[in-house]
C-alpha cells in the first residue's frame, strides 16, 4: 500500500492506496487500524482499494474524533483529496459500517455501493453506553491492554479457537490495539456511545448493499444484519459460517470472493466498470 498524508477538513489524515478500477473505501472498527484489511490486498488487481486510518487512530492519532457523523464527512473530502470525483464503494466493518452508514445517509451521490460488515444499524442500550464509560476510564488508568484483554477474545470466533493462523490473526488484532493513542479510544468510546439509530435513515438508502456477518459473531450477531436485510430496500445478507466479528480477516478468501461477486451483480442498479471482470 501507498501511504498519503491527506489534508481532509481540518485534520491530516493518512490513506493507504493500492490498485486502480473502481475506488473502493475500507473503513476500519474500533479500536483498529487500516492494518485489519491486510487481507483484503489483493482485492487490489480489481478494486482501486483506498483504506483511511480513521480519526484518532492509526497514522491519523493526532486528529480528534467528535462524532460517527464528522467521520462520514470525511469520506468524501479524502475522496476529493485524492482526486476520485464520482462515486465509490463504501464498505465499513462494526465501527467503520456505523461510519459507512453515514456516509450513505449524507452523502448518498458518493456512495455507489454499500458494504456493511459485522455491524449493525442500532444505538447503544444504555447498557452499552455505560460498559463503553466504564472502558474509558480503565483504559486511562491502565493503558491499552486492558482493551485488548477486554475485546480481542471477543472479536474471533470461539469454535476456530485451535485453528492454524489463529495466533497470528490474535497477534494483528493485539497488536494494532496497543498502538492507539489513548485518546483516540477514549474519543471513540464517546462519539460510539452517543451515535444514534439508524435503523429508520437507512431504510431510505436506495445504494446496492452487501451485508455480511460472521455466524459466530459475538458482537454484533447476525441477527443484528438480518433486521437490517428486512428494512433496506436493496441489501442481500451473507452469514459466513466459522467467522466471528472481524470476518474480513478471519474468512478472507470467502469475504473478498463476495465482494466482488455482488460488484458484478449487484441486487438493484449495475456497476458498469466492473462487470464482465474475474
Ligand atoms: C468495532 O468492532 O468497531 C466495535 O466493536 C464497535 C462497537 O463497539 O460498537
């Protein structure tokens, strides 16, 4: 991947870019970095792959997140810095498919379709929102590794516990914690608890949509995306089955192969540029 320092309103923002074709943006969950698309390189050959760090995180920790909506705001200024005029393939995973809804809502004529990965239209119950402030507070007494111990069990699937290439994955998801700022899980923590829900807005969205959900999913199960499936006009639903929340690492080969199966075929509109390629 390239990486850019990006002016993007009022922060410097860095963006990873591979390949050309259709701009495809990977917005990453919380509290990650663009590190967890690895997998999705070599989407690259097909897709002009544009993968943000998002506010707070990653190459763009000095910039402060306010809100889900001023991340969707920065979609399509990035987009602009990069000089993609039209529309692009928004695909967001749990954090980054709240940031990617969004998007969809206020900035519908940037959005040529909508990939929403282990996430889910819903606010936090108040539950939640107070386990998400109790977190922010450990989390400066302690230091990052409390987030990690608290949510890297949680984000893969418990059944491929034993699996070859689990320790690995664990290692990606551990280490990419550690690295953030905390600040930038502090701000995240308050901008996710206050996001409201989407459940109304979204049944507007008229963009071709891939749901995809782990079937083990602990954090968002997949009935989460199956609510969303019977409220959005144009989404189709996938369950991969031996994944848990972060399914674009942990079931890569299926996750990319559908990706570009529903760009060639999306339910609704086409995608000229796209069909007709492997
Ligand atoms: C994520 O993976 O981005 C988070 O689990 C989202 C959340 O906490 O709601």
């Amino acid at each position: 991947m390239t990486t850019h320092m990006l002016t993007v309103r009022d922060a410097r923002l860095a963006v990873h870019t591979r390949g050309t074709g259709i701009p495809c943006v990977l917005l990453h969950g919380f509290p990650l970095d663009h590190s967890m698309w690895r997998e999705q390189e070599p989407l690259a050959e097909h897709l002009r792959l544009i993968v943000p760090d998002l506010r707070g995180f990653g190459g763009s920790a000095g910039a402060v997140m306010e809100s889900v909506e001023s991340l969707a705001d920065d979609v399509p200024a990035l987009l602009d810095a990069l000089h993609v005029g039209g529309p692009a393939v928004i695909c967001g995973l749990s954090m980054g498919g709240y940031v990617a809804q969004h998007v969809a809502v206020r900035h519908p004529d940037r959005v040529a379709a909508l990939v929403l990965v282990d996430t889910k239209l819903e606010a936090d119950t108040p539950e939640a929102r107070a386990a998400r402030a109790d977190l922010a507070v450990k989390v400066g007494r302690l230091g990052q590794g409390i987030v990690a111990d608290a949510m890297v069990p949680r984000l893969l699937a418990p059944a491929a516990a034993a699996a070859p290439g689990r320790a690995a994955i664990e290692d990606v998801l551990r280490s990419a914690i550690l690295a953030q700022p905390i600040a930038g899980i502090q701000a995240a923590l308050a901008a996710l608890a206050a996001r409201p829900d989407m459940t109304e807005p979204m049944a507007h969205v008229l963009a071709p949509t891939l749901l995809v959900c782990g079937a083990e999913d602990a954090i968002t199960p997949p009935d989460c995306l199956e609510r969303a499936e019977q409220v959005m006009p144009c989404a189709r639903l996938l369950v991969v089955p031996g994944a848990g929340h972060m399914t674009p690492l942990e079931a890569p080969e299926v996750f990319n192969r559908a990706l570009l199966e529903f760009l060639q075929h999306p339910p609704g509109v086409g995608l000229p540029g796209l069909a007709g390629r492997d």
